[in-house]
C-alpha cells in the first residue's frame, strides 16, 4: 500500500492547491491513499464544511485536523456524522468528532487513520498514550495499515509516541509546525516515522504568514492580523510504502512546487 501524508493546509494557498492536485498526484504517484491535514485550510485557522466537502469530491480520503479543530464552529455537523474526518483522539470524549476512522483504499485494502495531540507547550488535554491504547484496541483486527497523525509542538514529544507506538502502527507522521524536518525513517519495529511534514501552503512567509505583519508584531508587539502569505507555494508531506502485514517498507519526503502563485 502507497499512502501520501500532506502537512497542514494554510489558508487559500494551500487549500486551493490540494483540492487542484489530489487527482494529479494520485496518478502520478500511484497512490492507494491520500490523507491531509487541514487544521489550517480556512483562512489560517480551522475548516469550513464546503472546504471538507471539496476536498473529500476532489480524492482525499481522509482529514485529520489538531488544535485548530473547532475554529469553524460550522465544522461539528460535519464532525459528528462523516467517517472521512477525525478530531485528536485524546479531545474529550464528548468533544464532536469521531477518534479513529477506517476508509478503504485504491488497492483493494484499508487504511485506519487516528490523530493525536502533543502536550508539550500544547492547550490541555488527556493522554495521548491512553488514547491510542484506546483507539487501536477499537481497530482491533480490521486492518493493519495504521497511520497516525501526531500534532505536537515539541519534537521530544512526537518522537516519543512514535517509538512507543513502534510496531503497532504503519507510520507515526508529525504536523503542526509547519517547518519539515529531516528524519524520516523506519523504527526497528517497522514504523515509518517523521516529526513533521511541514506545511501545505505560501513558503515566502513565516510558517504560512504574511513577513512583514509577523515581523512587525515580533519586533514592536503592535498588533496586527497575519495574513496568509501567498508566494511559493508548495504542498508537502511524506509518502509512506507499506506492506501487507502494515510495516513500512519506505518512508520518503513530498514536496511539489505550484507554478502558480494563488491570492
């Protein structure tokens, strides 16, 4: 099983460009899964139901979202009752939005896809640990191919969910800074694992925003609104190969340059 992974769509530029490319790339890339996380597809922060709604049209089978969830308050309807979205799996269990999901994918198969939320310089939650106990005691045996979206701030943290979750899961992939980071790899127990993906979005900016309003903001503290920056925009993510018994077999970094900029 091929699966792509793309990092946090950021506004426009990144939202517009998944939902242009996701048939593209599944053909080029020769994808059986294509999964995004677009905590950020709405004007920075959070995602709109017609934005979900394109995007899963367009061939995206499943969302993952982090600590932006509920900025579109719209959003809980589509929450509560698609199975192509899930909140982070250690939200209140009361919280709209389903822990896990299980979508079938191109080669006959499916793919199990959970998403966590880090702690560390992270909005309160509960346990990652007993939350993906939780979740993949839930999975059971219904599939094998495993991915798991872990939203964090703090590199120690992603790294140690991965290693815990190493030989459980297919892959441990990390979002939320919007930065890519260089080490992707398979644990010993046949996890493929990377910290963070980086972001889908303008990368003239800083981490998807306008420079001069978060330089301005930085050096004063005058307030402004960052606005989404709009030059150089990419999509990027990991493609993770997977065999039949859900180890990884390779993990490798995306990254796509769209010719044109979008405003």
């Amino acid at each position: 099983m091929r699966i792509l992974f793309l990092g946090d769509l950021v506004g426009k530029p990144g939202y517009t460009a998944m939902h242009q490319q996701a048939q593209i790339l599944r053909k080029e890339l020769s994808l059986d899964a294509l999964v995004v996380n677009a905590e950020n597809a709405a004007d920075g922060s959070g995602l709109t139901n017609r934005q979900f709604r394109r995007l899963i049209d367009s061939g995206i089978d499943a969302i993952t979202m982090g600590d932006h969830i509920y900025r579109q308050w719209e959003l809980a309807k589509t929450l509560r009752s698609s199975d192509k979205i899930v909140k982070p799996a250690n939200f209140p269990a009361d919280s709209p939005g389903r822990c896990w999901t299980i979508v079938p994918t191109s080669d006959g198969g499916s793919l199990a896809v959970v998403s966590l939320l880090g702690r560390v310089f992270m909005r309160p939650v509960d346990c990652p640990f007993q939350a993906i106990d939780r979740a993949l005691d839930e999975i059971g045996d219904q599939t094998q191919h495993i991915l798991v979206d872990i939203h964090a701030e703090a590199t120690s943290d992603k790294q140690v969910i991965g290693r815990y979750l190493d030989g459980r899961v297919s892959a441990v992939i990390g979002t939320h800074t919007h930065v890519p980071t260089a080490d992707g790899c398979i644990f010993p127990g046949g996890t493929a694992f990377q910290c963070d993906v980086g972001m889908s979005g303008a990368y003239e900016s800083i981490i998807g925003r306008d420079i001069e309003r978060v330089t301005l903001t930085t050096r004063t503290a005058e307030p402004t609104h960052f606005n989404v920056a709009t030059r150089d925009v990419r999509l990027c993510g990991a493609i993770v190969d997977i065999d039949s018994e859900g180890q990884a077999i390779s993990i490798e970094r995306f990254e796509k340059r769209i010719k044109k900029s979008h405003s």
